[in-house]
C-alpha cells in the first residue's frame, strides 16, 4: 500500500457517516452556495470525487466574475482552501481523501 492509499484509508476512517450526522453533512461556500454531502457514499472513491466535485463547481460559480484567467484561479484556489477548512469534520476527511487520490492520479499519468 502506497503512502497516499495509507492516508487516504486512515482519512476515510474518519468519515463515516451516522443518522444523527445529517446536520454536518452541509456547509456554505462563498456567501451563497450551500454545499450538501447527503446522499453520497463517502466509503467509495467514486462517492468521494463527487464531493469534491461540489466543492470545484461551487468555487468556479463564486469567482465567476473575476478576470484575468490568473485571478479566476487564485479565487477558485482560495475558496476550496476556504471550503475545505470549513466543512463539516465528517466530509473533511472525504474531501482529502479525493484531493489524494487526484493527485495520485495525476502524478502517474506523467
């Protein structure tokens, strides 16, 4: 098992997912994007990456508006920095978990 995949298992291990949890599992992105883990299994690859596919599309629709394309990217970058440090513990783990294995990913296609 790879570093990553050591992180990544260690990470999911602290997002599972009770009844009572539901409350945690939404938080606000910007001043008007509520983003919403419900309805994902967070226990799957698959379910985390659209987690964090959330998070992409919610910063990309905050910064819209800002021009030139550097200042677009810095905007997305600080949100999701933003966004990852304020979600709720339960999706934290999930959430860096995908950007670990995105980044693994992207590492072996080089």
């Amino acid at each position: 098992m790879t570093r990553t995949h050591a992180l990544a298992a260690l990470l999911l291990s602290l997002t599972i997912i009770t009844p009572g949890a539901a409350e945690e599992q939404r938080w606000e992105i910007g001043s008007a994007f509520l983003i919403r883990g419900t309805g994902l299994d967070l226990a799957t690859a698959g379910g985390r990456e659209r987690l964090l596919r959330r998070v992409d599309r919610a910063s990309k629709a905050v910064c819209r508006g800002e021009r030139p394309q550097a200042e677009f990217e810095r905007c997305v970058a600080d949100i999701r920095v933003k966004a990852l440090a304020t979600a709720p513990r339960l999706l934290r783990g999930a959430l860096h978990a995908a950007l670990a294995a995105r980044e693994e990913t992207r590492l072996a296609a080089r």
